[in-house]
C-alpha cells in the first residue's frame, strides 16, 4: 500500500514521473505475475485435457481469475484519480451463464471488461482465432479455458476441398458447446473490428459512434448454448477523452472512462428460430436477427451520445 500510495503522489506532483512510474510498474507485475501464473496454469490445463476433471477446469479458472484480480488492483492503486462511470445491473452474479454483447473502440476494452466483471460476473470468454493457440502462455490458456476458437477457411482452400464448407461454424459450435454447464460470460464485439473513423466512412455507417453490426457470432452462440443462457446483456463503452491505446491504460491517460452494462431481450420467437438453426436455414430468421441487432444498435448509439454529454454536463469536481 506504502508503494501504490507513493506512486499516486507522483502523478500528483510530476504527472510526466508518474506516467512513466505506472507504466513501469504495470509492465513488471503483469510480466511477473503472467509468468508465475503460467505454470500451474499450463500443469493444470493439461490434466484438465486428459482426465476432463472438473477440479482441474475449476483450478484452471481459479488461476485465472487470480492473474485478472491482480491487474485490476494495479488499476485500482497505481493510477492517478479518475473518473470512470461503471453502471452494472443488481441481479448480475459470478454463477449466471451470460451472452454479453459490446461496442469496441480499442484493446483496452477487454481489460476494461475483465476490471468490471470481478467478482461481479462469471470469468468472460470471447472469440477468438484459432491461430492464437500457437502463441505462447496466452494462446494455450485460452484453449484451457475452453475459449471459442474460430478456423477460417479462405475460398480457395474450400475449392480445393469442399469437405471444408460449413466446417468452420461447426467447429465454433462445438468450442461453444464446452461452455455448457459452468457459470460463463461469452463476449460478442458486433461490429467485428475495432471503430475507426476510417473504417466509419468507408462502410457509411448510418450510426455516429458506432460501425455496422453483425449478427453471425451472436446468432452461432444463440445455436450453440441455446437453454442454457440465462440472459443476454450489453455493455457501452464510451472514452470521453479520445480512444486510447493499451499504454494509455497504463500509464494513467484515462482519466474519464463510460460503462454501461443493461440486460437486453430478444424477441422468445426469434431466440427459438436460432436456437432450431433458422439463422442458417431460415431466410425470414436471419431478416428478423438482423433488424433486431439493428435496433439494438440504434438505441447504443443514442446512449453513447447521452453519456457523452453527461461527462460535459457533469464533470468531477
């Protein structure tokens, strides 16, 4: 406590010293901590592969949530005072099995994702590229932790082999599946990419903060963990002061910071269409898929211009 309070002096008193200080300070006990972490990680996850023990799943979970607990206290003691606006609903708990849903600005959001979830929401899964299991510490421990891991087939793969068509959601299906019976939150980024005004332009998106939505991911997790979702939610991120970059984070530069998480719910008729295999089937389901996510879309985008303007309205004294 003596150090994390020294440091929050420093931004105080030499703001440049403690931007470097914090920086320094996060990338140590991070590196540190992911490196210790990794092993009983690693010897648990493979048990967990072999013998399908549940005691190793849950360890293997326990380690995790650790490693996230210890980033988020770094968030909570090295950086200077902030003002970050964090609305979650009440009857949220770590034992639900969640569908989350969010708007992506930057690869903060998901730290930001896992410092509001503590101990409030079960550890959050998102997809991922199947790829990434090949990157050392990281890419195994998404596979341990049952991650949804996407293969992409390009055209010419699928031409060469048509076995391959329709593989890809197949296999989706059954890394989604894994997540039956056990507390889960399975983040969706609709937009597919992080916003740019570039990006922005070039699609003519009809949103002001937001990209065109996409409805695959969602509706294949829908498909996927059909009953056993207990709700779906969606979550806004707003940064007042300009998209940051993950150093941002770290070094203290997101001194004002907008979340909100709400439940959302899809219409019972559609939710069973999906859950049939209409999304993939069913011309009137996907229609009926893509104008509910664009209503969802419209209201998000209003709300980002209302929390917006409450920064403005009602700034930290």
């Amino acid at each position: 406590m003596r150090l994390t309070s020294a440091i929050q002096k420093i931004h105080k008193r030499t703001p440049k010293l403690g931007k470097a200080v914090s920086l320094a300070t996060a990338t140590g006990v991070i590196a540190a901590n992911s490196f210790s972490c990794s092993i009983p990680l690693w010897l648990m996850g493979v048990g967990k592969i072999f013998t399908g023990a549940a005691i190793a799943d849950k360890t293997v979970i326990k380690i995790t949530n650790h490693w996230i607990g210890s980033n988020n206290a770094l968030i909570d003691n090295i950086l200077p005072r902030k003002d970050w606006r964090i609305n979650l609903p009440d009857d949220v708990h770590m034992h639900g099995k969640y569908l989350l849903i969010s708007n992506h600005q930057s690869w903060v959001d998901t730290s930001i994702v896992q410092y509001i979830s503590e101990k409030r929401l079960p550890l959050t899964r998102f997809f991922t590229k199947f790829e990434l299991i090949y990157i050392p510490i990281v890419g195994q421990a998404f596979y341990f932790l049952d991650f949804p891991m996407m293969r992409r087939y390009s055209k010419e793969a699928i031409a060469k082999n048509p076995a391959l068509k329709g593989k890809d959601i197949e296999e989706a299906k059954r890394a989604c599946a894994l997540l039956k019976g056990k507390p889960f939150t399975l983040l969706n980024y609709l937009e597919g990419t992080r916003f740019t005004k570039a990006k922005h332009t070039q699609q003519q998106s009809p949103y002001t903060h937001l990209l065109k939505p996409r409805a695959g991911g969602l509706s294949l997790a829908i498909n996927a963990l059909g009953a056993d979702i207990d709700g779906m939610l969606d979550m806004t991120i707003v940064y007042p002061d300009g998209v940051p970059t993950y150093s941002d984070l770290w070094k203290g530069n997101i001194k004002r910071l907008g979340v909100d998480v709400r439940h959302i719910k899809i219409p019972d008729a559609l939710f069973t269409g999906i859950q049939n295999g209409g999304y993939e089937n069913d011309a009137a389901v996907k229609a009926q898929m893509f104008e509910w996510v664009e209503q969802i879309w419209r209201e998000k985008d209003q709300l980002i211009t209302e929390m917006l303007a409450e920064f403005e309205a009602n700034p930290q004294t």
